[in-house]
C-alpha cells in the first residue's frame, strides 16, 4: 500500500519517503520525532487513512534512510523545513495537513508559521507552549519508569546503537499500558536509528525547534489545529495541552486516557478517530 523512494530535496539530501496512492488534495505529511529514529512506528494506524488520503511519510534529514553523515552545523530545525518544502514543491503541493509527532510536533508548528504550506495541523504529543522544569514533579510513578529504565540501559553502548538500546531499555516510559509493550518493543525493532542529531546537541550547537512566541501566533493565524495527546505522557505534560488550546481559538484539544507519549499505541482507535473527525472535509 506504501511505494518507497528517495527524493532529492536540496543539493546536499535526498529524503526517504514512504507513499499511498491516495488523493493529492487529502495529503497528510507525517513528521517523525526522535529525532534520531525513522517513521516507522507511526504507520500504524494512520495507514488506515489510505486511500482515502495520500499519506507522505518521510525520514528526515540524518534519519533512518535519509541522507545523512553531514557536518554537524548541517543538522537544524531550520534546515528540515527547507528538505520539507522541497518535499512539497517535489509532489507539486501547495498546502498539505500536517501531524507532526513530538520533536516532529514542533518541527511541524515551525513549519505552519515559517512558510504558510500547513493547511491543518496536528500537534500530537508533543507541545506549543514550553516545558516548566518542575512540570512532572511529584509523579511518582514516572519516576519508577525513569529509574527501570536507567537500570535496564547497557552502559557501553554508543551511536545508533545506544540510541536503539534508550528506546528499548525506556519502552515503559514510552507507552502507558503493559499490555501495549510487545506491541512497542516490535516497532521499535523495525526503526533504523541513527546519530547524527547527538554531535550537534552533545555540543550545544542544536537550535530549539520552538518557534518563538508560536501561542501568539497561532492565535492570530486562524489555523485549524488539533492538540493529541495522552494524560500519562511521560515526555510533554497533558495539561500543556488544555491551556494552548485556552490561548488559541482554533485549537481543539483531545486528551486521551491510559495513554503514554506513544499514546497512538495505547490508545490506536482513539487515537486515529480524532484524527479522522478533524481531517474530515
């Protein structure tokens, strides 16, 4: 159902990107967090919107089969945008809805108020407002998942490998449900890790992807947008969802229950039916 190529966005990268048939005016380009991993596990379920949408799934730059092995310097939110519009004008789209998923999340907000090519925008785990450091204080049971997951993280790994080991060793700061771990743990076996993301933020050489002021601006954008998330997420706190949305009148905010970062694999039919019903013409 997915074709498979490598596009040429720019001189230097050619983008990894997964395809359905579906209609070019009911295109939906997934952006992947990591950002050292792939796009792999979220195929499912959004492969269940073929092919009543065209699906574009691509590996950004130093991502799983993306170019990569650049110089460090070469490795910023900005310059992903520049392969993502290259990656537009390539499939000849003016606009396409946007999801973009944690780190891929605020990549895809940068995305709508740089360049104006975001018609819809789902922010899924992931957030527009900052993250308070005290904003998971006193969640105990994240605190257990942390330290399980520090314990389980073999201590001489490096490179991809190390970084395919954090997912594996973390898989139950990840997902919220016990019983959804096998499910995670088989996804994240088909992810191809990469490293090249690590050099420049282990150099503190890596600009944020947050877009400045984004609240206020998506407040006088007038873009549709849906904020996705889980209530047990573990990485970006719900409740940063509940008050975007207060700040910006076209958010709607969906929080889903018994639901991790990974809230599309604890929760996979709620999860796709609110993307459903805010993708519906």
């Amino acid at each position: 159902m997915l074709s498979e190529d490598r596009i040429r966005v720019s001189a230097e990268v050619e983008l990894f990107v997964a395809r359905s048939p579906g209609p070019r005016d009911r295109t939906l380009l997934v952006i992947h967090g990591g950002p050292c991993w792939d796009h792999t596990y979220l195929r499912e379920p959004l492969i269940r919107l073929a092919p009543h949408h065209q699906l574009v799934f691509p590996d950004l730059r130093g991502c799983g089969r993306s170019t990569g092995g650049l110089g460090s310097d070469r490795y910023t939110p900005d310059l992903v945008i520049d392969d993502l519009v290259g990656l537009l004008d390539h499939l000849e789209l003016e606009q396409a809805d946007v999801l973009g998923f944690s780190y891929g999340g605020m990549i895809a907000q940068r995305l709508a108020l740089k360049t104006g090519r975001v018609r819809r925008l789902i922010v899924a785990s992931s957030s527009v407002l900052p993250v308070p450091a005290d904003a998971f204080s006193g969640w105990a049971e994240r605190d257990a998942r942390n330290l399980e997951a520090a314990a389980l993280l073999p201590a001489d790994l490096q490179g991809p490998d190390r970084n395919r080991a954090e997912a594996v060793a973390g898989a139950r700061t990840g997902v919220w449900r016990d019983d959804v771990v096998d499910d995670y743990l088989e996804r994240i076996d088909q992810v191809h890790f990469t490293d090249d993301w690590d050099a420049p933020y282990l150099a503190g050489i890596l600009p944020s992807p947050r877009y400045p002021d984004a609240p206020e601006r998506f407040a006088t954008l007038g873009l549709p947008m849906l904020l996705l998330h889980g209530r047990q997420d573990m990485t970006f706190p719900a409740h940063l969802t509940d008050q975007a949305a207060a700040l910006i009148p076209t958010a709607t905010p969906v929080i889903l229950e018994e639901a991790g970062h990974m809230a599309h694999i604890d929760q996979p039919e709620l999860w796709l039916q609110a993307v459903e019903s805010f993708l519906e013409p």
